[in-house]
C-alpha cells in the first residue's frame, strides 16, 4: 500500500509539472482565410460550415477550448491540428498551384462524401460540428464547382 501511495504522489508531481510546458498555439489572423473565401466563393451558409468544421484544424486560426491548457491535452490537440493543417490548410491557400488546389478539392470531396470529417473526436467535444447530409451535400456540391472552376472533369457519382 505504501509503493502505491508513492507512485501515485510520484504522478501527480509528474502531472503538475508537465503543466508548465505546452506546445505552440495555432493563432494567426482570420485575414489569412480571406483569400481562400475570395478564390473559392462559398455560399454564406457553406462559409458557415467550414468556420464551425474545418478551421479549428485546417487554418491558421484555431479557437482553443478551456481544457486546450490541460497537459497532456494540450499535446494530443496541437498534434490533430498540425496534422489538419498538413492535409489542408486555408490559410495558406495563396501561391498553391492551380492543380494542387483542384487535388485537395477531390480529397476535400471525398472525406464529406465518405463523412470522415470533421473527425469523430472532435464532434465528442464540438457537438455543434456534427454535419447532417444536407450539410454534407451542400459543401460537397460547392467543392465540385470549385474542382470545375480549376479546369478539372468533376467527379464521377
């Protein structure tokens, strides 16, 4: 019972001090989302969608929950949003080439169509992401007028 009681004192002084360290936030300017909205001209309520699905994780701009402070929660959102960023990111949407965007685009397609995104952990904690399929087929038509206007074929149904 005592090297019980050890080990647990033992991680919360481990936990305590892991709180003093944090990875680098995502927080730029919603500026940096201007010129994605100006190239692919989302309907207002499409613009909706991607402000309350796809930016947290896929922009510049990340609005952090309270418990974003909490080692080591901290580390496993930092990690979702770099790796939304890696896969698409519309702050950085200027200087892509035209066939880039048109790529991600089709993947942008696929993942509403095949309902992968948003990702399930973030609808746990973000009840108001979740997207029914009249919000799926309303972004998925949009990015199918966008995959047009890059001068691709659209997709197949």
């Amino acid at each position: 019972m005592k090297t019980l009681k050890r080990l647990v004192f033992f991680l919360i002084i481990i936990l305590l001090i892991a709180q003093f360290f944090n990875p680098k936030k995502n927080q730029g300017n919603l500026k940096s989302l201007e010129y994605f909205y100006e190239d692919t001209t989302p309907p207002e309520h499409v613009k909706i969608i991607l402000k309350k699905n796809c930016t947290n994780c896929h922009s510049n701009v990340t609005h952090y929950p309270w418990y974003s402070t909490l080692t080591p929660l901290n580390f496993w959102i930092a990690k979702h949003v770099k790796e939304g960023k890696n896969h698409f990111n519309m702050s950085n949407w200027q200087g892509n080439a035209t066939k880039r965007k048109a790529q991600k685009f089709e993947a942008l397609i696929k993942m509403f169509k095949t309902k992968q995104m948003p990702l399930p952990p973030y609808t746990w904690y973000h009840n108001q992401a979740k997207l029914n399929d009249t919000d799926i087929k309303e972004v998925v038509n949009w990015a199918k007028l966008v995959r047009l206007k890059y001068g691709l074929e659209p997709m197949p149904e």
